[in-house]
C-alpha cells in the first residue's frame, strides 16, 4: 500500500511539472551570429553546442528536464574573478572580488554585473574546469549594473545561450540561477525557483534605482551574481543582480530582465556605452493629494519636478508640475513604465509624442530625445 501511494504520488508531481512548464516557442531570441532583436525559425535548439544532447524547445520541456538543462548549459555559465588594488595599513594590497557571467555569443562576449568587476585592474574568466583566462571589458552600464566582458583566447567551440522570448515570461513559470555561489570549487551552483514577480524596481542608493526587474525566489546566493536565471528550456530570462537578506526576509532575489540585458549588451558592443534616450526632467511619483487634485476618471501619470535649461523637455515645452500620462499612445502610471518605455521603445535622437496633464487639461507635446549626458 505504502508502495502504490508513493507510485501515486510521483506521477502526481509529473502531471502538474508538465503543466507548469513555461511558455514555448520555436524560435530563439538571439541568431546565432550576432545579436538581432527578429525572431528566426530555422534553428529548433535553445543551446548551441554540439549536435549531441541538444535539449529540444519542445511543449515537454519541464521541471523533469532540469539535470539536462544543467548538463546542456553550465559551460556557458563561467566563473568571473575581478583583481583590484585596495588600501590597507600597510599599503596598497592585492583583492578580488568574485562573481558569474555568461557566454551570449559564439565569438566570446560574456553578460555580467558590472558590480562584479567595479574597479578591476584585471577580470579573470574561468570556462568550466580550464585554466583562467584575461577577459576584455568592453563596456558597463552604471544605470543597469549590467557589463560585457571578451575573451579571444578560448580556443574550443564556445557553448552560449540564447533569450527567452520576453512574451513567454510568466509569473509562477520555473527558473534557474546558475552560478559561481561563494566562489566554491567544482563548477557552478544551481538553485530552482519560480518566477515572483515582473516589472520590479529596487532602489540600490539614495540616487540610483533599477528598474525592469524579475522577482525571484530563486535563492541568489553571494558569487551569483552576474550569471544566469534561466528557463526550464536553457534560454536566458534575467542576469542575477541582487538578493534581499534579513530576519523578516527569505525567498526574494532580482534579476535584470533579459530583454533590458539584450538592449544594453547590443549598445555596449556596438558603442562601448549604452546611449540611454534622455528628456531633461526631474520626477517622482504623485501623491494622494496630487491624484485626488486630477478631475479625471483614471487617475494615473508621473510628475515633473523640474525642467532641466535646454534639455528635450524644456524645447518642447514641458514645465514643473505637468503630469506624464503616456509616451506615443503607451500610458505611464509610474516611474518605472516611463523608464521602461522609455529604454525598449526609442532611441536617443527619437520624436515622440507626450501627453500631459496640465492645469486641468490634457495635452499633447512632441519631443525629440537627447542622449542621456554621462554624468
């Protein structure tokens, strides 16, 4: 009896992983030559290594798959070690700080955090059980904690992974992080979870935010940081960032999204800088007074502070205390939809179309968007 209930059991928790598995797709976000926002249908594989054990994008794939997605992807998970000089009593002294990555490319671009490698006088990337190896920075993205990394010297086929299509992402889907946790020998770590949460914002200091977020509870253990939260397929959902700890916190970790990760990996290559679109505003979100003020039936939009002198905004005509209702048709209710939109929709010398609530009126207001100055 005890038998036949745990037989019963087993092929329980087999029906609902099949039912659980994440949305599918034949198609890869990334080609295989380079990076392209289009879609192809001629490769049905989400890893590219070798013809042999190629884990088909199929409506199969499911928690019952995981120890062949982690056989298929953890050579293109890598470790990365950052070397920096810090002051000590006696001096300058020799430290590292340590942390994951992960090929995106055949020809050897590595996505990390750029905390990971913050102030690094030399990066150290280690593909599976190999020998170190000097990586390239190719360039970092502040807002986004995101960095890009090359090596050259790999002289093996390089496994590398793909994006999961960003429409496929689903709250409660499973996930993976994958990662170099605690710098542990032996390869990376691996920890399953769900999806939690989209579209989150976590501020990291008094003047820095990031936005477009993936909400895990997937544990994010310290050195995962800059590898990847991946479907039950392989493909990339997220680049691990952060992980909050404390005695009322368990189970909430974040991961840049992969579709912001895709953007700021393009512009970093193509660049060597992410050229973030800029309107010249200070902002914040509406209080309980200033919505209860606007004599509309919805009641949503983001509010200007102040006007930068010469900025897109201030040619266009936006003023302090206008209210951003949405960007070209798309509605913003908050801070975060306006970033979002913001950085997936337009480009630096873009002109779009603004509607404003002013003095008991909505507006319209064309703009043309500058590049975010560096400082």
């Amino acid at each position: 009896m005890v038998r036949l209930i745990t037989v019963i059991i087993c092929l329980c928790i087999a029906l609902v992983s099949i039912g659980c598995s994440s949305s599918t797709s034949s198609v890869p976000w990334v080609e295989e030559n380079g990076l392209e926002n289009d879609y192809s249908t001629d490769d049905d594989s989400v890893i590219h290594k070798t013809e042999t054990n190629k884990l088909e994008y199929t409506a199969e794939v499911s928690i019952l798959n995981l120890p062949l997605v982690i056989e298929n992807v953890r050579e293109a998970v890598v470790s990365v070690v950052a070397e920096k000089m810090t002051v000590g009593i006696w001096g300058e002294e020799q430290g590292s700080n340590s942390g994951s990555g992960v090929f995106f490319r055949n020809d050897g671009y590595i996505l990390t955090n750029n905390h990971v490698i913050e102030g690094a006088t030399k990066v150290l990337v280690t593909v599976g059980e190999g020998d170190p190896l000097e990586a390239a920075v190719v360039g970092v993205d502040y807002d986004t904690d995101l960095a890009v990394l090359k090596i050259d010297e790999w002289g093996n086929q390089i496994t590398y992974l793909d994006f999961a299509d960003p429409e496929t992402i689903k709250v409660g889907q499973w996930v993976i992080a994958i990662g170099n946790a605690l710098a542990l020998p032996g390869g990376p770590s691996v920890t399953l979870g769900i999806v939690s949460a989209l579209d989150r914002s976590l501020e990291m200091s008094h003047n820095r935010t990031l936005y477009d977020l993936i909400q895990t509870d997937t544990i994010i253990n310290p050195g995962n940081s800059g590898g990847p939260l991946l479907n039950m397929a392989g493909q990339i959902v997220g680049i691990n960032t952060a992980g909050i700890r404390g005695e009322r916190v368990e189970g909430i970790g974040f991961a840049v999204s992969g579709e912001t990760a895709l953007l700021v990996a393009k512009e970093l290559i193509d660049f060597g800088k992410v050229r973030w679109p800029w309107l010249g505003i200070g902002i914040k979100e509406m209080d309980a007074q200033q919505i209860a003020d606007m004599d509309r039936v919805l009641k949503r939009g983001v509010f200007i502070v102040n006007v930068m002198r010469s900025s897109p905004a201030s040619d266009a005509g936006l003023r302090p205390q206008d209210v951003i209702l949405a960007l070209d048709g798309e509605q913003v209710s908050a801070i975060k939809d306006l970033t979002r939109v913001l950085r997936s929709k337009f480009g630096s010398t873009d002109k779009i179309g603004i509607e404003i609530w002013r003095d008991g009126k909505v507006m319209q207001l064309d703009v043309i968007l500058g590049e975010r100055p560096s400082d």
